[in-house]
C-alpha cells in the first residue's frame, strides 16, 4: 500500500511525485490530490520479462479528485475520468504500453478527495483468460477443463447453493458448497458454522445466466483482485469421464484426484 499526500506540497500545485513500487498486486491511495503522480510499477523480475505483462487496475468505489492516464513518452490517454462511478470496472493495458499518470482535477477542497485503486502485474495469457472478450460464458472444451485443473488459483468439488445477481455490477455470486477442495491459492473457501461445511462465493459475468441447480460441478477459476473469478465449471460426472479418458491415454497434464 502506496500513500503518498497532496498535503506535502499543498504550496506547489504543479509538483509531479514519483511513486516506485515493486510488489506484483497492491494498491495506491493518493490523499488529498493536488499536482500529478507518476506511478512507476518495476515488479522484482527480469526486466525481459516485462514485455509479457499486463497491468489491471480496478478503482475504489469512492475514489475521486485526479484523472488517470496511460502516459508513453509525453502521451496521455484517458483511462479513468474523475467522478467516473462504474462500479467494479477493471482496466487493463500491456506493462509496454506505458505506465501511469494520475493528475489531479481543480478541486474547491482537496481535503474531502481521496484518489485510490488496487493494481495487478499479471502474465498476459491469464490476463487474457480474466478478460475475455469473445464469447466469455462458452462452455470449455476437455483439453481447457483438463489444463485448468493444473493451472487454475482454485479447484473444487461442489455444489451450487444459491446464485445472487448484481445488476449495477453485471455480475452474479455464486455460493458454492464445498464437497472436496483440491487446491485454493487464497482461503476464498472456508469452514463454516458448527456443521463444519466448506463455503465460498465464486464471481462470474451476470450475462453467463448461471442459475442454481442439482448436481455437483468442478469449479475451476483464479484470484482476481481478492475475488474469486469463475473458469472451466463442468458437470462433475463430465470431468470424471474427460479425465479417466485422458489418463488412459496418457495424455491428463497433471494428476488429480477425480473421485
């Protein structure tokens, strides 16, 4: 957590602060904007690698009191507009394609403004995987339910209990009951009550249309922004045929499980 004060130079409204962060995920909190910040992201790998970065950005709720903008080399492009309320909303861009400027706007009283958001260095392949624009809610082939078995944040056996729909955000909850846990990255899925259940909420597209029903599934998905985001989600009997299939063949990528 980054959070640099316009307080500190209150007396130089044009001052341009430098912010260098070297963490992968974390978030910026710019109290009382005044003057520009140039947020340097220089995560700790080789900067080879750097060309196969994206960089998401998701703003707070209540963030307000600075533009932010894509700059390379002397160029501006509008990312997010003060006063800008699209709930949720999640922008992403190339780690090449620049790195940010968030300038403040003319404010009356820079002590009721707070500039803030949460950012994510991810591998572009997953990036693309979070934010895909065609055909977001397909159903996944064998070969991609299989590969995100080995490669996803989170792999469950479970239930759908309930689905709630947020229509300002466009998305839908779904609260899973948890049958068997393979593997989570966050403890998104958790013991619950006396009874000792697993829980946990999964957040898909609300177009998808994911409505409650019997049966268990294999869900499958990755952290996002401490968010649970849905993936491949096949019937458990489909995984369980997909993957005694691959393994007789020699061909599952990973081993796990399927009972």
């Amino acid at each position: 957590l980054s959070s640099p004060s316009g307080l500190t130079h209150e007396s130089h409204k044009k001052d341009v602060e430098q912010v260098y962060l070297r963490c992968s995920e974390g978030s910026i909190e710019w109290m009382y904007p005044t003057g520009a910040l140039i947020v340097n992201l220089r995560p700790n790998t080789s900067p080879a690698s750097y060309k196969h970065l994206t960089v998401c950005i998701k703003p707070f709720k209540d963030s307000a009191g600075a533009n932010i903008y894509l700059e390379k080399t002397g160029e501006l492009k509008l990312l997010v507009r003060d006063g800008d309320r699209s709930p949720s909303k999640v922008y992403c861009f190339g780690y090449d394609q620049g790195g940010l400027f968030v300038e403040a706007t003319p404010q009356q009283d820079i002590s009721r403004k707070i500039t803030g958001f949460q950012y994510e260095l991810m591998n572009k392949g997953i990036a693309s995987d979070l934010h895909t624009v065609s055909a977001p809610c397909r159903p996944c082939s064998d070969t991609e339910v299989l590969l995100a078995v080995c490669t996803s944040d989170f792999v469950i056996r479970g239930s759908i209990r309930d689905v709630t729909n947020e229509a300002e955000e466009q998305e839908s909850i779904i609260h899973v009951g948890v049958n068997k846990l393979y593997r989570q990255k966050s403890k998104v899925f958790q013991l619950t009550g006396e009874s000792g259940n697993w829980r946990g909420q999964i957040k898909t597209l609300l177009e998808c249309g994911v409505r409650p029903g019997d049966g268990d599934f294999l869900f499958t998905g990755r952290m996002h922004f401490g968010e649970a985001r849905l993936g491949c989600a096949p019937r458990f009997k489909d995984f369980q045929r997909m993957y005694k299939e691959a393994k007789d063949k020699g061909l599952n990528p990973c081993e796990i499980g399927p009972d």
